[in-house]
C-alpha cells in the first residue's frame, strides 16, 4: 500500500507538472476595449523640439473591425485583439510634412485598455523601416503635451490602468513602408 501511494503521488506531482507546462503562466484579463488612444508628435522644425498632441480617441469596444480607422491625422489603421495592436500606415505621404523621421522627430501612441497591461513586445511582423520601441504604462501614468494641432484637443492624459507607448524615432522612413504596405505590431 505504501509503495501505490508513492507512484500516486508521484503521477499526481508529474501531471500537475505536465498541465503548467502545457498551459504555461497564468495571464491577466484580456482586454475588452480600448480606453483611450493619444498620440504626440515632436519633431525641431514643426514643434520647436516639443510634443504637441495629435489625436485622442476611446473609448472603443475591441471587435473584429478596425477600431481606429484614420488615427492620428488619417495615418493609420488600428487594429486591436485582445492581445495585439496593429498600426497599419495608411496615410497619403504628400500630406506629411515629416516622412523621414531625424533624430529631434518623435511619434508618440500612447494606449490604454480596460485591463492593466503587464508586458509588450514588438512583433517579427512589424516593418523593418520602423524604427520603434514599446514600453509599459504604469498605472495612473499622467501625460502631458504643450499644445495640440486641433483646437480643443485636450494636452493632459490619465492611463487609469496603463497601457503601452509605442515611440517611433529617428531612422523611420514612411516611404519605405508605405512601399512595402507595412504595419507596426505590437503583442501584449
């Protein structure tokens, strides 16, 4: 009897073992809707060197549509799951007055869900012409821009429950992506 209680325990202990394996970590809430979406643009020229608010949007529940269509200034698509965010550039390049990103010239997409984000990566998926990095928001995060390019878009944000930036910098070529028909993804 003690010997069939010592090969229970220890098939119970390797099939226990087997399922967080199979399984692995347990993951947070997946995200029902996007909060809130802010972008700042900086770049020398254009805004003397600083941030100026583009576009806010959200709430958006998160579906199978593109949740953001013509974000920031007609510039891209937002695609969102509950586990991705895709920037799909769609912008008519002759409207910019930056296609080729310096190194005083900065995007800024700040974006918030309903539920707190804990990591974020870029995508192999994402346009290698995209010169960008994504960060966790924390909680409570409060931003702010000097101005904005639409009269009444606010210049302060609160990311209740975080979110992601993603900062797209010098070295970026629109050009290239458009071309290429690219995308930034970001998982989360």
């Amino acid at each position: 009897m003690k010997h069939l209680k010592s090969n229970f325990a220890t098939a119970l202990f390797a099939g226990t073992a087997l399922t967080f394996a199979t399984i692995g970590p347990v993951a947070a809430d997946t995200a029902n809707t996007l909060s809130q979406a802010v972008n700042f643009f900086e770049n020398g020229q254009a805004t003397g060197g600083n941030p100026m608010t583009v576009d806010a949007k959200g709430p958006v529940a998160i579906s199978d549509a593109v949740e953001l269509p013509g974000f920031a200034f007609a510039v891209y698509d937002v695609d969102v799951t509950s586990d991705s965010l895709t920037m799909t550039l769609v912008a008519q390049l002759e409207k910019l007055q930056v296609t080729l990103y310096d190194d005083t010239t900065f995007d800024r997409y700040y974006f918030a869900f309903d539920t707190e984000i804990i990591s974020a990566a870029l995508s192999d998926l994402t346009d290698e012409n995209f010169n960008a990095t994504v960060e966790i928001v924390a909680p409570g995060t409060t931003v702010s821009s000097v101005g904005a390019f639409v009269e009444g878009l606010a210049t302060e944000f609160t990311f209740e429950t975080g979110g992601i930036l993603i900062t797209v910098g010098e070295g970026t070529d629109l050009s290239k992506i458009t071309e290429n028909g690219g995308a930034l993804t970001v998982n989360f």
